[in-house]
C-alpha cells in the first residue's frame, strides 16, 4: 500500500509538471499571436528581403531645413526602432493628420522626442507641424504606419497638424499648408494628391480640418503659395 502511495504521488506531481508547461507553452502562443497582431494592424504584407522599392523609387528623398520661412528640425527615428521600416517607396500622396493632442506643450518637438523615445509601437509618419516649427520624423521615400490602410502607408507622406491648446491653431494651419506646397514640388505630385487620414479609413482625422470644412481652403492656400513660388521662378 505504502508503494502505491508513493507511486500515485509521482504520477499526480509529474501530471501537474506537464499541465504546468502544456499551460505555459499555451500562454507563449498567445503573446506571439498578440505581438504579431501589432504589426498586422498597419496592413503590411511587406517582404523585407525584397530590396525593389514599392511603386518604383522615388526621387531622392528632400531633407528640407526651411519651408517658406519656417525651420524643419529632422530628428529621424533611429534606424533599429520597432517604428522605424526603412523599407524605401514611391511617393504618390501626402497624407494629412491631427494629433488631437490637446494637452500644453504637445508641439512638434514634443512628438518628436515621443516617436524617438517613448513610442513603443510601429506607429510613425514623416512630419509634426506647430504653429512655429516642423519636426521630420521619417525620410520622405520611407514607408511610415500612420493611414492604418496599405495604399495610404505605402505611398503616403503622413503630416500631422498639432492641436495643443496653448498653441495657435491657425498658424499651424497655414504652416502645413507650406509644407504641402514645398513637398508637392518636390516630388511632382498635384493638389488632389492631398489626401486625408480618413480617405483610407473611417477615422474622423484630420478632426479640426473635417468638422468644419475646410479641406477646399487648405487646398487653396497651397495651390496659392505653388503658383506664387513659380512666379517668382519665372
Ligand atoms: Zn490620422
């Protein structure tokens, strides 16, 4: 009897040491499922091995340091960051944004220094526009994650428009509008290339810019400022 005891216990303890790590491989599984999840949210099917550019490559990439008065800081996102591809495209659209970041000192730099140093996700786009200063995240003919739709990360220059209550909205504006106007010279695109976050999903971004209409007179303003500079180059 006491031998079948003890045999019993063995085979109960060593039962409870294969559920445990059944149970541990299970919980394994489903962290890599999640991990994997994250990346599958931007709707990438890239092959990385693959060296051809997506669309064929673009012009060199412009490292703008002044748009029409306004200073470009470029403070890339270091190569080896989760957010940070490299995976080199043509330019087709530029894609404009709102951070809806309403919180004091949410400027450009602010996002900057959050894409280099906080943001833990493969979320990125190329440009944050203040009402005084531009900030560049990715180079222009990288693929950034920020239109959660293929067409529009593949192709798209995402821009985001900062709207931090302690900053001048209106001025931020009409600094977004000069970089669009400096970006579509730059890489022959036209004024319907501009597109909006919510042409590639149901999100209501660039927020400010939709609920009060005035997609047209961004348009506008950038169309204005395109013909002025060719004047002026005439
Ligand atoms: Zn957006």
């Amino acid at each position: 009897m006491k031998r079948f005891n003890i045999s019993l216990k063995k085979i109960i303890c060593a039962s409870l040491i294969v559920m445990l790590l059944i149970t541990i491989i299970i919980i394994n599984e489903i962290i890599i499922s999640k991990k994997k999840s994250n990346y599958d949210e931007s709707n990438i099917d890239f092959n990385i091995e693959d060296n051809n550019a997506y669309g064929g490559i673009t012009e060199e990439s412009s490292f703008p340091n002044d748009v029409y008065g306004i200073k470009v800081y470029t403070q890339f996102i270091e190569s080896n960051s989760i957010s940070r591809w490299g995976i080199k495209r043509k330019i087709k659209y530029i894609v404009l944004h709102e951070t809806d970041n309403f919180y004091k000192n949410t400027g450009a730099k602010n996002h900057a220094n959050y894409l280099s140093y906080t943001n833990k996700t493969s979320t990125s786009w190329h440009y944050t526009v203040d009402d005084s200063e531009i900030y560049h995240h990715v180079p222009d003919n990288e693929v950034a994650f920020h239109a959660s739709n293929r067409t529009g990360n593949l192709f798209g220059i995402g821009i985001e428009l900062c709207v931090n209550k302690d900053g001048n909205y209106e001025k931020t504006f009409e600094n977004a509008t000069k970089l669009v106007a400096y970006l579509l010279n730059e890489y022959d695109l036209s004024i319907e290339d501009i597109k909006t976050h919510s042409d590639f999903t149901n999100k209501n971004c660039p927020h400010n810019i939709l609920v009060n209409g005035r997609l047209d007179e961004f348009k506008q303003k950038v169309d204005y400022i395109i013909k002025n500079e060719n004047m002026q180059r005439r």
